[in-house]
C-alpha cells in the first residue's frame, strides 16, 4: 500500500522560500480527510526548477515526479487529484 | 509582497555588479514588457509603480520627488553619495496607491426592496432612501455606524473598508486632499501593518541596501547583528543561517539573541525591584511599535513600562565594543527595529529579513546547501525565543527568584481591541507582569518575515532548544 502513495516533493530552496513556499511546508496538515494516507509529503533542498525560466516561476514543487510551478497549497491538492485520477 | 520581493532581488543584483546606476531604468521595462499584458490599466502605468516603488528601496521617500522627469538612475547616483538618514520609515507609493473608496457601507443588488424596510427604519442618521425599489445610502450623512447592515434580512449591505486604514491600530493612515492615503508620523508607530494590508503594494518600507553596498565597496567591514526570528526563516540550522551572511560578505555575525540574555537579566530584576516597592504590574519594553504606541498613544501607561533596553540595545553596545570602527547592520524583522536601529548610537543600518533573503538569492546562496558554521558564542536557549510571543516571558520568569510570584499577561498582537486593553491597565490589571508584542506570534510574525509564522515557529524551537538554558549560563 505505502508503495502506492503519492509523492509530493516540496523545495525549500532560497528562491522558492522567498517566493512563498514556506507555506508549502504545511501541505500535510492541510490535506482533506480523504487524501489523508494517501500522500507522503517531503521537504525537498532546492530541486533546481529555478535555474531553467521553462519551468515557470518558483514556489516549485514536485508530485509523482511532475513539476508544480507556482505552488501553492490549494494547487497542490487539486494537482494530487489530478494524480489519483489519473 | 512577491513583487517586493523581486524589485528588491534585481536592485541588489545591480548592487553586487556595481551597475546599479546603469542597470535601474531598466528594472520596470524588464518586468513590465511591452507585449505581456498589464496588471493596472496599461504597461505604463505598472512601470510607473515599479518606479516609484524602486525609489523606496533606494532609500527614499517619494514625495521627495521634485520633478517627475528624473530617472532612476539619477535617484541611485544621489543615492550612493547620501550621507544622511532619516527615521521616517514607511513611505507610501502614491502612484500604486488605489485610493480605495473611503470606507463605507454600500447597498448591492441583493436587495430585495422589502416592505419593513429595516435599514431605512433603524437608520439613526435617516440616510437611507429607497430609489427604484432598492436601498440608496446617502453618504454625506452616513456616519458608518453599520445598523443597516446588522439587520438586513437579505444580507443585501456591505461594509467596504480601506485596508491600510482598517489593519492600522492607531489611525496614522489616512486620505489626503486627493484620496491618496498619507502617514501622519507624528502618530505612526512603524508596525508596518498597513504595508502588509494594502492590496496593491502601496506601502512600502525605505531601504538602506545602497548605504551597505558603498560601504563594502569603500572595504569597511560589516558586522550582521541577526535578529532572534531569523531562525526560523529558512529550513535550515542556526549554523547554516548564520554561515550564509558569511558567504553574503559580512565579515562578523552576531545574534541578538546575545542581548536579550542581558535584556532577560536586567528585566527580571527589574520587575523584582518594581513588585517589591509596590508598584502593581510592569510591561516588556523590547518591542519599539509598542513603546511608541504608549508614547504617542497611551501617555498613562508610560510609568509602568520596562525601562530596560531592547536585545538589540546591548547586543550593538557589545558589537561596537568589539568593533569600534566597523559598520554595524541590524537584521530586522519589522520596520519599527529599523526605526529603533536609526535612534541607536550603535547600529548604523538595519537589512531586513526580506532583503536579506533576496540578497542570498541575487548571490546564488542556497542556505540549505551550506555547511554548518560552529557556532562560537551560543546565547541562551530562552535569548532565542525572544523571536516568538510567549519567549520574553519565559525568560523572564526563568531567571526571577522563585519567591517572586509572576501572574504574566501576554498581548500578543495590537489591534484596536488590545490598545483598549492596555489603557485599562494603569486602573486595573489582572497581572503583574505583561509582555506587549505587536505583531500577532511576536516578531516571527513582523511584516518583513520570510516564512509563514507557523513554519517559523516550528523552526525557532528547534533553535531554542539547541542552545543551553540561562539559567546555567553566565550573562
């Protein structure tokens, strides 16, 4: 099952805490019940989206691998049930 | 506040080039282009904002501007031979400056035109007419006391306000002659609350980034003096945080933290003195919005505060002893520590957190990434928690003889609501000592912090408990 959890990698580089993404640390408390157990949020050094303008604008973080540009918590969410359905 | 934050990120990429008078016309051209659209009515009114906000960080007020034709880079050059500071702190960027409509109560389509009609009945002022069917306010008479909207039915009236007026507990913001808000400094008590308010970025805090910068270039040596919250500003260890103002070009760093371990001792007793010869309560004095809201404010409540100085005080004092010809920076989390800063005899510029953090990002810094820096002077664990609500306090009581019974009062946050709190102090008290922080969480929650003041907090314990207790420590 702990397979099977969605990853969600937060960065906590300098840019991406200027920019906003200490608030990204409090992704685990603010999941909804029903996505409770089902993600594993971690802190992340930064994960170098910053250094290449493509990526979009910091706060960065990652879901399952897949880069998330302008974070923020309600984004997040709604981008990790985008990933549950797939 | 992100676009702050990026303003402040290209002047100090500017700086460490030393192509600060070349490079700054460009900064609202690079940020606003041409084909992408605009935030306010046109491009070149967003440019014109960035202009405007630009000449605050490069130290200025803007209505010190005589002719609207002079560039940026005019102001840097000015800028770079400033000799003289000011202590007005805030300014506020007319140009971004909305001027929201003055607060009211307005009447939207919701109304349903009911017959009771009970914000017409219930109006004291008689401002309310009907006009086709729907309320109408008259606003020449209103006097925005708000029945109309308490018992409409329909929840059909709303309170409109002006947020920079609203979120300041003192009244010091207000509309000039042409709507745009002014700071009245006579009662301003630099909380920076409006600045953290306003929507549209209008208020902004004067910068002394240019004066640090000339400074390093002349090869004066500069000496970081970080504030207690500063722990809890980035993911990463007191060692990595202080490490990186190495890495930043400052050539010595000290924790404040130090000073409030003389401030906790010269409180406790203090208090221990004032409680023994009578007197009925002692408040904290180590948050500069709060003595200058009793000064300007709560006249009656002045015999009751602390006379101890701030952790800022002493920690500078020993900085300056140490460091007799250098220049010494405050890392602050607040604009009232950069006033504080500019009434100091030891400080000379204060950096705020936000600057600071933009600096390490224009330096290519990744805090995380740095190794640990062993600490050489380890302030107290409780010196370190002078950063949150609550830690003054705690200190306090830690040192204070345990036959001193303390009954502690927090105020943590001024609003309007806690100022008439502490104005009933002096007639009646229900402590005996009471620790005022002006920002709600205690300078973790000042207006220039970087992290959201839970994360902060989270943070700054893992600070305080790395250090030693006070209690063991010799200050």
């Amino acid at each position: 099952m702990d397979d099977k959890k969605i990853e969600v990698l937060v960065c906590s580089g300098t840019l991406c805490y200027l920019m906003g993404g200490s608030e990204l640390q409090l992704l685990s408390e603010c999941l909804p019940p029903d996505l409770r157990g089902m993600v594993d949020v971690k802190g992340s050094p930064c994960l170098d989206f910053c250094n290449h303008p493509k990526n979009g604008r910091p706060p960065f973080a990652t879901i399952n691998g897949r880069c998330i540009a302008q974070a923020s918590v309600s984004l997040l969410i709604a981008e990790i049930r985008k990933e549950i359905k797939g | 506040m992100l676009i702050r934050r990026e303003l402040i990120t290209r002047v100090v990429r500017l700086l460490i080039e030393n192509r600060l008078e070349e490079g700054i016309n460009r900064i609202p051209i690079e940020m606003r282009p041409r084909k992408n659209g605009s935030v306010r009515c046109c491009v070149h009114k967003d440019r014109a904002v960035i202009k405007y906000k630009l000449m605050a960080l490069l130290g200025y007020n803007i209505s010190d501007e005589v002719d609207e034709l002079t560039p940026l880079s005019d102001y840097a050059r000015m800028a770079n031979q400033r000799t003289e500071l000011t202590d007005t702190v805030l300014t506020v960027v007319d140009e971004a400056c909305s001027s929201c409509r003055k607060t009211s109560y307005q009447v939207t389509n919701m109304c349903r035109g009911c017959v009771a009609r009970p914000c017409m009945v219930n109006c004291p002022k008689d401002s309310i007419k009907f006009v086709d069917g729907q309320a109408s306010i008259d606003h020449t008479t209103c006097v925005n006391c708000g029945q109309c909207l308490k018992v409409c039915p329909f929840h059909a009236i709303v309170y409109m306000p002006v947020p920079c007026e609203e979120a300041c507990p003192v009244g010091a913001i207000s509309k000039s002659d042409d709507g745009v808000e002014s700071i009245d400094i006579t009662k301003c008590i630099n909380c920076g609350k409006c600045m953290t308010a306003c929507p549209f970025g209008a208020v902004m805090e004067k910068s002394h980034l240019v004066e640090i910068f000339r400074n390093k270039r002349e090869g004066r040596k500069l000496v970081a003096m970080v504030a207690p919250a500063i722990a809890g500003q980035f993911s990463a260890d007191m060692g990595k945080i202080l490490h990186s103002f190495k890495e930043l070009g400052f050539d010595y760093v000290y924790e404040v933290a130090e000073g409030a371990d003389i401030t906790t001792k010269v409180e406790a007793a203090e208090l221990q003195e004032r409680l023994e010869s009578g007197a009925p309560f002692m408040t904290t004095s180590c948050c500069p919005a709060y003595t200058q809201l009793v000064d300007k404010h709560i006249e009656q409540l002045k015999p009751y505060v602390s006379h101890t100085h701030t952790p800022m005080y002493y920690a500078a004092q020993v900085a300056r002893h140490n460091h007799p010809n250098d220049v010494l920076v405050f890392v602050s989390p607040c604009p009232a520590k950069r006033w504080e800063s500019f009434h100091d005899p030891n400080v000379d510029y204060t950096l705020s957190f936000e600057e600071y953090g933009a600096w390490m990002v224009a330096a290519g810094i990744d805090v995380n990434a740095l190794r640990s820096t062993e600490i050489e002077r380890y302030p107290s664990g409780e010196g370190r928690g002078f950063g949150a609500s609550g830690g003054v306090t705690q200190a306090v009581k830690a040192l204070a003889p345990s036959t001193l019974k303390i009954t502690d009062i927090q105020i943590n946050g001024i609003d309007k609501a806690a100022i008439r709190q502490l104005k009933s102090f002096p007639k009646s008290c229900p402590g005996n000592f009471v620790e005022v922080m002006t920002c709600e969480g205690g300078c973790i929650g000042g207006c220039n912090v970087i992290s959201n003041p839970k994360v902060a907090l989270r943070q700054l314990k893992q600070a305080v408990e790395a250090a030693p207790s006070i209690v063991n420590q010799e200050v």
